[in-house]
C-alpha cells in the first residue's frame, strides 16, 4: 500500500474542540503550525483529535509501514565526569556498579552482534575522565575491521565535545568539532544517536544537567557531522523540571536547523518551501514532484540530515531526581503525536520501546509514530519498571507487535533502506525494488 493510498479522508478528522479546527485546516493543506498552535495542541482535552492529525501526517509520509532494526547496544562505561541530577546511569571510579569495557571487550559484543544477524552496533557512554582520545578511535577502527558488516552508530553529542577537549582541540571551537568528527569517521563511524539533548532550555539544563552542554552546542555538534555526511538523530527528554512551552521551543529549535540542512535538496525535488524557508515534509501528495522524503544519494542531498526524532519519557528510578512523578501514559501519547504534527521536515518518529513500552508504542503507531527501534539486548542508560540492563526483545515480537497494530512491519538498517533476511544472512533492498 502507498502513502497516497492509506491518507484517512477530511471526514475522519473531525474535532470537539473548535480551538484545533484551524489547526486540522493548516494539517490538511500541509503548512507548517506555529509554537502557539503546538500549546493548542497539548492544552486540548481532544487529544484523540490530535493523535488522527499526527496519523494522517505519518500515513502520508510512510503509509502504514512500521520500521524496526535488528540492532545491538553497547553501554562502554558508566564512569562519568559529570553527576547529572536526572541521570542514575553514572557513576564514579570505584564506585559500586562501576564498569568500563576495554576495546576487546568492545569488539567482542560486535562480533557476536555480526554473527547473530545485526545492522548496526549502537555505542555510548559516559565521560570517561582518563581514557585518551586514541582510545575512541582504536574502538571504532576495531569494529570495522573485526565486524566490516555492523553499521556504527556512536557517540552522543555530549561525548563528541568531550573528545573534542581530550583531543586538545578544545580551543578550536566548531572546527575543532568537525576535526574530531572527522577523525571518528575515518575510524569507522557511521552516524550519530540522538542522545543528550535533554530539552534545550537554560533554566531546565541549570537545574537537572548543570555541566552538560547546553543545546546551542548540541546543536553545532550535529550540524557539523551533517556537513561531514553522517545522517543523525534527534532526542528530547521529557517530563522532568521542564514545561510543555520548552519542549516546543525545543521542536522549533530542530526544525530551523532541519530547514537549513535540508534546502538545496528541497530545491531540488521541486518542494515549495515558505518566504522563511521552511520544508514541510508532510503536506498533500500533489506538493511533492519529486522525493518526499530525503535518503542518501537523491538529487540535492549532500550532506547527512536528522532522520528521526525520539521522545523519550523521564523516568526518576534512583536519580537525583527520583522525587518527580514522570509522564503519564497520556502525555507520553499526546507528545508524540505534537513531535510528528510539530517536527515536520524529521522523516521519522519513533516510539522507542525500552522508555515507552512495547504495548504503548503499538498505540503510538496510530499517533504518528512509523518506527519501534530494533532488538537491543543490552540497554544500561534506563531500566524501566524495575527492568535489567538485559534488555532485549525478539524480531518476533516487533513484527508481532506492528501487525497487531495494523501495519506492516518493516525491517530497515540505520539509513532506514529496507533489508531482507534469511536467518542471520541479509541484504539491502536496492531502492527501485
């Protein structure tokens, strides 16, 4: 089934609220929404409306298709420069559950991720206060030549301005940035998670992350990796010291940077862009003569993009932060949904089912979210409901999961072409398959 062919009709986007009528107008014609039509949007007690609105985005941008990866994680170390108050992640040298894998280590989680039928090999940790810079790149080369087959997504943008400073390129502010990129890229990486974004905004980064960067730097560090060709992601962290006007400013904030990345390819598919030079993404058929969506190699497409955005829920377990309540299902429900209404030029959303659940991200299917993530098996950042760093769910499953919610269930590697399997064998799918 296409895009065009699952699109729900005027009809089914009837709303309670006579507040989201214009905004159900604006959807329909595929123009962009403001900050002040995204708080309609989490202040409307329609929030069912809100969720048909961000289907029929998701259903015009990927049909009913659900992606899912076959991936691995790879958490290095816990030791931490910083001490985040949100984060029960970290801990210090000596501390109890204290760890950090050597490169040997590193590289045998790859080869048994390889073999057991993996895409892409997911590695981040903390700041680690004493291991060099060469370290970093010694842990990619390894990869590559121990597992060429692996995919190497790594390396939050927190750790990239902290090998920026080890490196001693501290000074070099944005090229230092790029050089350290660079460098990482040569060794082997692939592309960038989304993670430490937090929300970016300077009261919340002051109270729970003081330290971390801020989001003016988070921002520098995956503009640069686009210009150098690796594609990214994009996370916010959610329902903590924050409030639902900063987590708009912080959509707004992605989509201007995505806007910029995105122009001379918009330009060339033909895509009708606003005087402020915005790209909508998820506008009526007729608005795309050319690609829709990017993917690498099209016409005008030179540098690397944000592919996904990832809302992730807050959850205390034993943080500083541990007093918080956290999101409730509903928010979790309605915020994915303004993410797919309000990040318009971001091809994907994910419904990360670690943070959300595998039950909620079937529902989130229906309220804009196209993709589940992959296998996992090893996730030490959160353990949600008590949950083990073995963290780990079936192929199965995932397919399971999307057919109950009415979808096909896709498998995809990290630049989200598609991939045939047999077993632990697979292949990409050319794109005119």
């Amino acid at each position: 089934m296409s895009p065009a062919d699952a699109v729900a009709t005027p009809r089914s986007l009837r709303v309670t609220d006579p507040a989201l009528e214009p905004i159900a107008a604006k959807v329909l014609e595929g123009r962009r929404l403001s900050l002040e039509e995204g708080a309609v949007l989490y202040a409307t007690p329609d929030v069912h409306a809100v969720c048909r609105l961000a289907d029929l985005v998701r259903r015009r941008m990927h049909g009913r298709l659900a992606y899912y990866n076959v991936n691995r994680h790879v958490n290095y170390s816990n030791v931490c420069a910083l001490s985040c108050s949100f984060c029960a992640f970290h801990r210090k040298r000596g501390q109890d559950g204290a760890y950090e894998m050597n490169v040997e280590e590193v590289r045998d989680a790859a080869v048994e991720a390889q073999n057991a039928g993996a895409t892409e090999l997911h590695v981040v940790g903390g700041l680690h206060p004493w291991l060099p810079f060469e370290h970093y790149t010694t842990m990619l080369s390894t990869i590559r030549d121990a597992a060429p087959r692996l995919h190497l997504k790594a390396f939050t943008a927190v750790e990239i301005v902290h090998l920026q400073r080890i490196s001693k390129r501290g000074k070099d502010g944005y090229e230092g940035i790029k050089a350290v990129l660079r460098d990482l890229r040569d060794a082997g990486l692939g592309s960038l998670p989304g993670g430490g974004a937090e929300v970016f905004d300077d009261r919340a980064h002051d109270e729970a992350w003081k330290g971390k960067i801020r989001g003016d730097q988070w921002l520098d560090v995956h503009r640069a990796a686009h210009e150098l060709g690796l594609n990214s992601n994009a996370t916010m962290l959610y329902g903590h010291v924050e409030g639902r006007p900063e987590r708009l400013v912080h959509m707004d904030l992605l989509r201007r940077q995505q806007d910029r990345t995105l122009a001379t390819w918009a330009e060339a598919q033909g895509i009708a862009r606003a005087a402020e030079g915005e790209v909508v993404l998820g506008g009526p058929d007729e608005s795309y003569p050319g690609h829709r969506l990017p993917m690498p190699g099209q016409d005008g497409l030179k540098t690397g993009y944000f592919q996904t955005i990832i809302p992730l829920p807050f959850f205390p377990d034993a943080s500083g932060l541990e007093a918080l309540p956290g999101p409730t299902g509903l928010e979790n429900l309605r915020t994915i949904a303004i993410a797919r209404l309000m990040l318009d030029n971001i091809p994907h959303v994910k419904a990360f089912w670690i943070m959300q659940t595998l039950g909620m991200a079937q529902l989130m299917l229906d309220a804009g979210a196209d993709d589940l993530d992959g296998t996992v098996v090893w996730y030490d950042i959160t353990h949600l409901g008590g949950a083990s760093t073995h963290q780990e769910t079936t192929v199965t499953d995932l397919r399971r999961a999307a057919i109950e919610a009415g979808c096909e269930p896709v498998e995809r590697d990290t630049l989200y072409r598609r991939v045939e399997r047999d077993g632990a064998d697979w292949r990409i799918v050319p794109s005119d398959s």
